[in-house]
C-alpha cells in the first residue's frame, strides 16, 4: 500500500470514529436557577474533527467524484459541529431560552400563547410571533416529560402572576 493510500484510509478511519463520537442525546442538568439542555463539548468537536478528517481524505484523493462527494459531507459535518456547540436550550425562572448558530430566542413565560407538544418537539409561541421548537428526538422518555412539566408548570406560574396583577 502506498503512503499516500495509508493516510487516506487512517483519515478515513478518524473520520468514521469521530462520527460516532459525536453523535448521541442531549445533556439535561437540572441547576437552582432551572433545566439546562445542551450537548457535551466533546460531541461538537468530534464532529469537527471528523470534517476535518474527511476533508484531508477527500482532497488526497484522484476522483473528483469523490473528492466533491467527500468535501460536502465534511461540509455537513462542520455544520453539526458547529450546531452541536451552539445549540442551548435553558428552562429558567425568567423563561425559556434558545440558543443556536444564529443567536439567542428568548420567550418570557408570561407571554406563551401556545404550548405544542408534538411527537418528535416541543413547540411553544409567544406574543408577537415569536417561537421555540425544541427538537426531542435524543431524549429519553424521562427526559422529555420533565422537561413538559417544568414548562407546564412555569407557564402555570407565570399566569397566576399575571393574573394576580391589577
């Protein structure tokens, strides 16, 4: 086998097994303030390593075929890198909050509208248009009712504020 071959395979082999390596469910820790929802640091940047890893094996390569084919999956894989290490998602007193690759989206509880639970998320609306889906795929089934009731009752609470006010 050439050397050229070699490292070809290994960074192909570093790509598959940083692929596992990032992927699996979301990290749910319960603070005083409230349910933080996150992914493990190691998992964005196993994904970014294995981007890395298959973009070296792709441009070591002759085909262009597969050089073009290598590149755009190390392209999608920079981008769950980059979401695994962005995405946050906190259940705290002053209300529910995301954060993503694009920013922060905030909802008080007092101005839910809507709270839309959906086989595979969690959607809630405010006034004003504003929405969070939170994607529950990852969770386990313990996981997700917690994280329903700690909304419901939140939303509950923050009602019987509103609604105690002249």
């Amino acid at each position: 086998m050439k050397a050229r071959t070699a490292v070809r395979v290994a960074l192909l082999a570093l790509a598959a097994t940083a692929t596992v390596a990032a992927l699996g469910p979301p990290r749910f820790t319960w603070e005083n303030a409230g349910l933080r929802i996150d992914h493990p640091r190691h998992r964005g940047a196993a994904a970014l390593l294995a981007a890395t890893a298959l973009a070296g094996a792709a441009v070591s390569g002759r085909s262009r075929r597969a050089a073009v084919a290598g590149l755009a999956t190390a392209a999608a894989l920079g981008v769950l890198g980059a979401h695994r290490l962005a995405w946050r998602v906190e259940a705290v007193e002053a209300g529910l909050h995301e954060r993503t690759i694009s920013g922060w989206t905030r909802i008080a509880w007092r101005d839910v509208e809507l709270v839309e639970p959906r086989p595979e998320a969690l959607r809630l609306r405010a006034r004003g248009g504003r929405e969070i889906v939170v994607g529950a795929r990852g969770f386990s089934a313990e996981d997700r009712t917690r994280l329903e009731r700690t909304i419901a009752r939140r939303v509950r609470e923050a009602g019987m504020v509103t609604a105690g006010e002249p």
